[in-house]
C-alpha cells in the first residue's frame, strides 16, 4: 500500500489538522473530519495512486519537509534593509500598538483586522482568507474568504478551534485573484510548501499573516469551558478574548451561549488559565512546533505581553513586518491616524513571548528526547533532542505530557456526546495538578535558599 499522510502523519498522532493536503491532493482522494478527540485528521475517501505522496510533501510535520530556516532565506533574505536572528527569521522592523477602530472587537490590539480589511480597501488584495464564527454546535469556526471589508471586520477575535483550509485551498485553485491568507506558524509552512508544488497557489496568495501560537487545542477544550461556565451541552457561538475594563489584558474571559440559549462566562483566573498552561487538550503535532514567530509570514501579529502593556484591559499587538510593501500600509495608517503604532526593540517584543520560546526551544528539546525515548515517530526539528535541561523543567514537561494525553482520554470518557461530566472529569485531573504544584513549592523551598546563599556569598 502507498504511504499518505494518514499512515505516516495522522496514525502516528502528529497531524495539526490543517487541512490543506486534503485541498490539493491532485485525486480528491482526502477528506477532513473530526475525530473522537475533537481534532481535524484527513480520512482517505478514494484510492491513492501509486507513488503520488502529494499529500505528504505539503504537510508541515512530515519528517523531509524543509525547515523554516530554509523556507525563510527564500523568501525574505533578499529583502534590502532585512536582518535575521534566530528565534524570530528575517524582519524588517518590530512595531507595537493598536488600531483605534478594531481594538475593542479585537483579541489584542485589533490589528489584524486593521491589516485585512485595509487590504481590502486599498486593493492590494481581491480577497481574505480568515478564521470566522460558523455558529453551529458541531463546528463553531471555520476558514471562509471574503470580499468585503465588514464580513472581516465580523471576524475579529482570536479562535482557540480548529479550524482546516481544505474547502478555501480549493476555492483558490478555481477562482483567479490575489489572496490574504492569515495562520498560525505550522498553517503557513504547509501553504508555502504546498505553494512550491503548484504555481496557482504561489501566484494567488499575495499576502500571508502570521499569528503567534503557543498552542492550538480540540474543540473538546471549548466543550469543557462552556460547562465550567455553566453553559452545558451544544454551543450556539464561542468568544475567547472578552475584554473587561477593570481587568488586565491578559485576564480576558471565555463567554458562550448554548443552543438553549444560557449564556455563560468565565475568565482566565476562574479555571482558563489552568487547562490552558497545562496543555489539557493540546494537539500532540504543537509539541513538536519550532517556529516561535511564524518565520515565513509577511506579517506576524502577537499579544503585548509585557508589563508595560497587558495592564491596559483595551488590549496592544505587538507585531513583526517582513515584507516592504505591508511596512509602507502600517506608515500610512499612522498618518492617516487609523492606527497608534510605533517602533519597539525586538529584544523586547522577544521578551514579550519567554514562554512560548521556552516552548519551543528548551522544553522541545526534551520532549524530542523523551519521544526518541520511547520510540514515537516525530518530525525532524530544527531543535536537537536532550535531557540536559533543568530538572524541574523536565518534570513540568512529563507532567504537563502526561496531562495532555489524560485531558482527551478523560474526556471521552466522561461525555456522552452532549454533556461532560464535569466533576468526575475534573476529579480524575487533579491528581496531576497536585504532582504538579508539589514539584513547584519544591522547587521554591530549594530556590529561596540559593537566593539567600547567593545574596550573602
Ligand atoms: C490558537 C492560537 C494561539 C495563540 N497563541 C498566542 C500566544 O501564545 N502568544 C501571543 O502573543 N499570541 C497568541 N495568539 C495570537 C493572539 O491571540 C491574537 O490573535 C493576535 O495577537 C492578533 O490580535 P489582533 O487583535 O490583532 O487580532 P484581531 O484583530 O482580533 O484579528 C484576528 C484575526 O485572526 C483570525 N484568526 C482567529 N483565529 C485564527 C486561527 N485559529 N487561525 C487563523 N486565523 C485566525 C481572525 O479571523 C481575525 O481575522 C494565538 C492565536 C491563536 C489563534
């Protein structure tokens, strides 16, 4: 039998569910759907032809496809004026701030939208490719392309779901124009991969923005925020990012309405933040994602997460620009006073995003050893494999794996298809919780010692 990206990427678990093999396989052969765990997996709907492997040479975590370092000089190193380090790619300049328009229905600062519907506006592009609410229980986002600047404007906000391109890659192939395509880091290596291997693709897709993620969850994660927020059973619509203005920014709240219609509400602090920094329904392919800040887009757009930013509940972006000709639409936005943008050191905005580089960078490099370890199948990073990270980093690492696996069985197990069971779910969690915060105070009764030792010698 010939190898596709179902045996060779799906079956062994590192598939993000992107979608875009399924909407360039030449035979029409693949499909995108949900499986038990609430992530997009290709199913095989047609016979593949011998040798074709299409599918495998656009997918983002197959094990020979080439590395952001690559893919990033190609594009972006004969720029004039482009620098280069390591943890960020090429870029051109480091900016933050806001759009006045779009940051109160923005995730951040409302840039993004401020980018796609000037877009738009200024016929640089014939149409967006962006995440919007679909409204409907089984699928509450998808991707859609739009012509219109308000239908983007309706998109704003941050989509913690997944989403796949499958229907929107096809709708590119068969309709001319010049696209605006936004993703996370692992979204946008598969469509520059997949833009090697068809001239339409490459021709079509004229502008590409980046997201900064940290990690991409199941829809089951939005199932069990909507039942901590007492709105149980099938969801009408979800929002991640409601802004409150006796809050910090980076305590935003989850609100939803189930098809009852009972709303709900809860915020990071009540119960988000602990299935979201333990990685309870995390894919498995996000633990093997290197590209900190989505190398190979033209535009990269962040939270400002910096002390002197998220204290403002409105919300800022931080933002990387590779690409002139978008450089040139941000200096006109601020003349025209659309927006309040100005320069910022990219020291800083690489301070802004510590956890996700630590992510990335340290706590990958002995995930890679841990799954060398036990003979998984994972993609080639451009992170080496070892276990000569800190100690009590390693054992935040195996918790937080072992947390991931658990979130998604437990959750099976206690949903009938409607309804969690919430308590017995969050009963058998809390055992790792404990392991987890007695490893912190451990860790602190061992650090506040050295502090003192180190102080006084
Ligand atoms: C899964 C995920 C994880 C993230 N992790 C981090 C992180 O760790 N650190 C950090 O600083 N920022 C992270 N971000 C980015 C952050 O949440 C904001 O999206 C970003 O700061 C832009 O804010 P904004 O106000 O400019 O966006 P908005 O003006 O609200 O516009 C957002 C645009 O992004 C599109 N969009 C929403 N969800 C998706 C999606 N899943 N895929 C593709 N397009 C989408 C929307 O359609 C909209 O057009 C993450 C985003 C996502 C989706």
């Amino acid at each position: 039998m010939n190898t596709n990206v179902i045996d060779a990427i799906a079956n062994n678990d590192i598939c993000i569910g992107c979608g875009i093999c399924a909407g360039i396989c030449p035979q029409g052969a693949l499909i995108m759907k949900f499986n038990k765990y609430g992530e997009y997996v290709p199913y095989q709907e047609k016979e593949c032809p011998e040798k074709c492997g299409f599918c495998l040479n656009v997918c983002p975590f197959y094990e020979k496809a080439t590395n952001e370092n690559v893919l990033g000089e190609e594009l972006f190193s004969g720029i004039d004026n482009s620098k280069y380090l390591p943890d960020v790619g090429y870029y051109l300049e480091s900016y933050v701030g806001y759009s006045y328009r779009f940051r109160e229905s923005g995730a951040s600062g409302g840039m993004t939208t401020w980018l796609l519907t000037t877009l738009l506006e200024k016929n640089v592009v014939d149409y967006v490719i962006c995440v919007t609410p679909h409204n409907k229980s089984n699928k509450l986002f998808v991707f859609e392309i739009f012509d219109n600047a308000s239908s983007v404007s309706s998109s704003s906000g941050s989509a913690y779901y997944p989403v796949e391109m499958s229907k929107v890659i096809k709708k590119i192939l068969d309709e001319p124009g010049r696209y605006a395509v936004t993703g996370l880091p692992c979204f946008l290596k598969g469509l520059k991969l997949a833009s090697k291997k068809n001239r339409i693709l490459d021709e079509r897709i004229a502008v590409t923005i980046g997201l900064v993620c940290g990690q991409m969850k199941s829809k089951h994660y939005t199932t069990y925020l909507s039942t901590l927020a007492h709105a149980n059973g099938k969801l009408q619509n979800a929002y991640y990012r409601g802004k409150n203005p006796d809050n910090p920014a980076n305590n935003y709240y989850f609100h939803c309405t189930n098809e009852e219609g009972a709303k709900g509400k809860i915020y990071w602090d009540e119960g988000v933040s602990e299935a979201w920094v333990n990685r309870w329904f995390t894919q498995n392919a996000c633990n093997f994602c290197d590209d900190i800040f989505a190398e190979l887009a033209d535009i990269t757009f962040m939270d400002a997460w910096l002390k002197e930013y998220s204290y403002d509940s409105r919300g800022n972006n931080l933002l990387i620009v590779r690409s002139k000709s978008l450089q040139n639409l941000i200096f006109d936005g601020i003349k025209s006073g659309q927006i309040n943008v100005s320069e910022i050191l990219i020291n800083k905005l690489i301070e802004s995003q510590k956890g996700v580089i630590d992510l990335k960078r340290d706590q990958l490099q002995y995930r890679l050893y841990l799954s060398d370890k036990y003979g998984l199948k994972i993609p080639i990073k451009r992170v080496k494999a070892a276990n000569n990270i800190d100690f009590f980093k390693r054992k935040e690492v195996e918790l937080k794996n072992k947390m991931q696996i658990m979130s998604k069985k437990y959750f099976v197990d206690n949903f009938d298809g409607e309804y969690l069971h919430l308590s017995e779910f969050r009963r058998q969690m809390k055992l790792y919780i404990y392991i987890l915060y007695s490893w912190k105070l451990v860790q602190k009764y061992i650090a506040i010692p050295k502090q003192i030792r180190n102080k006084y010698s």
